[in-house]
C-alpha cells in the first residue's frame, strides 16, 4: 500500500507519496492551522502537481527540501525556477511566468528545519511545449529513482541503460554523463560515496575474514592517516593456489571512480586453463613503491615456493618488485606485448611474424634459425630484442624456469575485461564485485569438478584428443621400457616416459604428452598417457582448488 503524507492536522493530501524524503512532526508549538492552499477541485485548465505536499512539512535539511521538489517535478512532468535562495529561505515558482504554482520554504531559528510556510501546488500552465530535457531531472534524482535496480553488485543499468529509463519513465532527456554520474550515485546510496568508503573498510575487512577464513588483508595510510594502499587475498585462494601451476600473472588497471587509483592483480591458471585470482590490491599509481609493496603481502600470503615464476608486461616497477621481493623467482615477459612494442616501434609485419615464430619454438635449434632470419633482415629490430628486453624473458625455448604454454597475461587481461564496469564503482563496491565473480566461478567449477570423472581436466581431456589425431599416423619403435623413437611427420622424436621429455621439446617443456609420447604411451598401455601428465593438470588437484565457497560480505 503507498503511504499518504499528512500535514500537522492529521488530514491525507489525497495523493500518493512520489518521492523518498519522509515528512517530519512539527515540533511542538510550531504552525497552528494555517491555510492550506491549492487542496482543492481544480479546473479543467488546471492541474495539480501530484505530490504530498503541505504547507508546515518540514525537512532536516534544505537539500532535502530540494530533492523533494526535484522529484515533484520531474513526476509531475513540470519544471520550476529558484527564485530566492539562500540560508534562511528556499523560494521556487512554474517556468512558466503566468503559472501560479509555487513553493516558499524557510528556516525554523529555533529547530535548524526547513518548513513549507505557502505552497499552492495548481498549474495554471500548459504541458504543451515542455523541453524533454528537464532542469530538475539532477543525476540525484534519477539514480534515487532506480537504485532499486543495483541490489546486487553484478546487476543493474549500465549509464547508457539510466538514459533510456530517464527517458521511457520520467520523459526527460538526459546526457550519457548524466547517466554515469546517476549511477555512481545509485551505488553510493546503497554502498556509500567514495569518501565513505575508506572508513567502513576495516569494518568490511573484519567481516571478510569472518566469512571466509585465512582471508588476509592489509591497509596502509600515509602520515595523515589517509588511505594509501590496499591488499587482499581470500583464505580459500591462498589454499588453492597450492594445486595450481606456479606461474604467477601480474597486470595493473586504472579505476574509474572519483577517487582514482590503480587496481593491481596476481592471478594464475588453473588445470583446466581457467584463470584463477590470486589476490588483488588498490594503490594510488602504478609505481615502484606500490607494486614493492603489493608483491610483499603477496610474499605474506603465499610465500616463496619453489620454482615461481612471473609474466609481466615488462614495466619496470613489476620487474624491480619482483627482483627484490621473489629473489629466487623466474621473470618472463608477455611476448604479446613485446610484439606490440615491435609493432609501435618498427612498423614491421614481417619483423613481428618472425619475432612471433622465435618465440613460440620450443627447439632451441628452431629458435636459433628464426632469431638469425630476423637478425639477418632486421638488425635494430634483433639488437632490440637481444639488448633490451632479454631473449631469456620472452623466448620459450631460452626460458630459465617452468611457464608451461602460459607465454602471455591474456587471462590476465580477460580478469580486467570481466571487471570493466566494477572499475567505476567505489572501493566496497568494487571489492564486492570481485568478490561475488569470484564466489559464481567458484561455484560453478565446483559442480562441474565433482561430476567430471575423467582422470584430467575436460580442456586436457580436449586438447589430448586433437593431439591423438597427430600421434596416431606416427610410427613407434621400441628402445627398452622408457624409451622409443617416433617416426613420421616430417620429424624423427626420441621419447623417454620416465623423464618426461621429447626431443621435440613440447612434452618437457608444458609437462602434457606430446604427440609423439602419446603415441608411445598408447603403445604400452591405453590410459598409460595420464601417468605422463603434470599434477597439476588432474582432475583430483582441480576438485581440490574449487571445494571450498567463497562467501560475500552481507550488505
């Protein structure tokens, strides 16, 4: 049932409330019966305003009193003008200057309240002829109106979505930077403003680890004990991260939000090739002090296992940070964003398809043709590579650690496409939406890891069948029981199943049978291919990262 405003006299306006500010008790001894104008039958020619407006309501403050009248006017479908403003009195009028509706609000000296003393809320005025683009329609009003539709961190109207709703259900025309900030403001009223933000943080932060234990976090301040950084990483990634490969994605992201700032993220790739988020941080800039720091509490909160390794976009704070925080860890470089640095920097086609093909060889013979091809045609492009940025970083076959195929930060990349929209959102708000993306894939992979019964993950399971396609025209020849040599294909391979390696270098290099061991495990047995497999490809070590839940933070 819509609840009716009633004035001190305890009399219904007769019209339902269409706004959210409530109506306030007089206090006692304010306002006897004064008479209340523009309650009665109107004319033809006339309309009343619909709202629940009455002369002696009050408001706590005057920016209630004008969000009152805001919405009064964009759902009555009229505008108005201010004719007088300042602290004491508030005074607005119809735009058009032969209407008679008006309003005059002012201060109680005693009580610090804004009261309506005359209200006459006829239109004596025409619809005809109003702008679409109406004044009172503020991004305040608008975001009040469909805060509704943000309950949930992952849903709601995008800015473009606020504009065609402004449109269709208050018949006023908005702006796109109206729209944003209507829904910034629509997250701030359910979350709070950026500025509110950084106090509940602890509080938030408490509550986190309640719900999901281990969780660690971390807040830093400046000397004003003003927010400075932030870390986080939940208790059930942490204890994840044990059945997951030991190649570590760093990337960074600008958030968009009033406050600025940079989001910064450690992720890795689970058996089934799934990325997998490690932890995540907020900082002021992406510099060497706040990645140093941000890779620290990552040292907290996973420590230093052996054979760690990093791929970065090669910005040197990462690198620097790495160095000095996992001095015992592998750096790698994405060779995507090497390539792109070769197309900014050379404008060369050929140049990056050969760079592209050094890089993907796992031979280092095959490296070594396609690095003196390159040097031979494109000799700034070779010195650049060798001189500046290191062959040992991005070539595949030069790499001193153990990336697997993990050669870019494409999943990365995809965590920050999923993010796109929360980049805008304050600081809890976006803490929530990585959250709840993290508690769908959690719950998702969970139910498809516990009725999959294969031995490896169903992508494995998936790319082992195209290589069966290849190994099962090769020949096999027998040397003794780990050892066979593989024909066909336009290579000879030697395979040795105990070791685990291939002179074609695929096997020992991703830890996943090649085609040429596979041929040569099924020679063997049928299934004998899933003992040739790295760990972290089972299915076993993927049920065990995703069976614990992630929980939220109740709003």
């Amino acid at each position: 049932m819509v609840e009716v405003a009633k004035g001190p006299s305890g009399m219904n306006s007769g019209v339902a409330d269409v706004g959210s500010i409530p109506c306030l008790p007089l206090p006692e001894g304010v306002g006897s019966s004064p008479r209340t104008v523009g309650s009665g039958q109107t004319s033809d020619a006339s309309f009343h305003d619909r709202s629940n407006l009455e002369i002696n309501q009050m408001f706590e403050t005057k920016e209630e009193l004008q969000t009152k009248l805001h919405e009064v006017a964009v759902h009555g479908n009229f505008e108005y003008k201010v004719v007088k403003s300042n602290k004491w009195l508030y005074v607005v009028k119809c735009i058009n200057e032969s209407c008679k509706w008006r309003v005059r609000g002012s201060k109680l000296p005693n009580f610090g309240y804004f009261i309506i003393r005359k209200y006459e809320g006829i239109h004596t005025c025409s619809l005809v002829g109003r702008s679409i683009s109406h004044r009172q329609a503020t991004y305040k009003v608008i975001g009040r109106k469909f805060k509704s539709q943000y309950a949930s961190v992952s849903e709601g109207p995008t800015p473009r979505g606020l504009v065609n709703l402004a449109r269709e259900n208050l018949k006023a025309g908005v702006s796109y930077w109206k729209g944003w900030k209507a829904m910034q403001y629509a997250h701030s009223l359910i979350r709070g403003s950026p500025e509110e933000n950084f106090p509940l943080l602890p509080s938030y932060c408490h509550m986190l680890k309640l719900k999901n234990p281990g969780t660690f976090t971390y807040i830093k301040v400046d000397e004003n004990k003003k927010f400075k950084f932030f870390f986080m990483a939940l208790g059930v990634s942490i204890r994840g991260f044990a059945c997951m490969w030991r190649v570590i994605g760093l990337d960074d992201t600008f958030l968009k939000s009033t406050c600025k700032g940079t989001l910064l993220v450690a992720t890795c790739q689970d058996g089934n090739y799934n990325c997998y988020l490690i932890a995540w941080g907020v900082v002021d800039s992406e510099k060497d002090e706040s990645w140093t720091w941000f890779l620290t509490q990552l040292k907290f909160a996973i420590d230093e296992p052996d054979g760690l390794v990093f791929i970065s976009d090669r910005h040197p704070s990462i690198q620097k940070g790495v160095a000095t925080v996992f001095p015992r860890a592998t750096y790698g470089a994405c060779y995507w964003h090497v390539g792109q640095n070769l197309k900014n920097r050379f404008k060369s086609k050929s140049a990056n398809t050969l760079f592209n093909q050094a890089a993907e060889a796992y031979k280092l013979s095959e490296f070594r043709a396609k690095f003196a091809k390159l040097e031979r045609r494109y000799l700034h492009v070779h010195e650049y590579l060798l001189n500046q940025v290191g062959v040992e970083k991005w070539a595949r076959s030069m790499f001193a650690g153990e990336r697997y195929n993990i050669m870019t930060t494409n999943i990365v990349e995809a965590l920050n496409s999923t993010l796109k929209r929360a980049k805008e959102y304050p600081l809890l708000l976006l803490l929530d939406s990585i959250v709840e993306k993290m508690v769908e894939w959690f719950n998702e992979r969970r139910e498809k890891a516990q009725n999959f019964t294969s031995p490896l993950t169903p992508e494995c399971e998936r790319r082992l069948r195209h290589v069966w396609g290849e190994a099962r025209t090769l020949a096999p020849t027998q040397i003794n029981d780990n050892e066979w040599v593989i024909r066909g294909g336009g290579y000879d391979a030697v395979v040795d199943l105990q070791q685990m390696i291939c002179t074609c270098k695929k096997f020992e290099l991703e830890k996943l049978p090649c085609e040429h061991a596979l041929r040569a495990a099924r020679e063997i047995e049928e299934n004998k291919f899933y003992e040739c497999c790295s760990i972290y490809y089972s299915a076993s070590y993927w049920r065990i990262a995703y069976e614990e839940s992630v929980y939220p933070v109740p709003s």
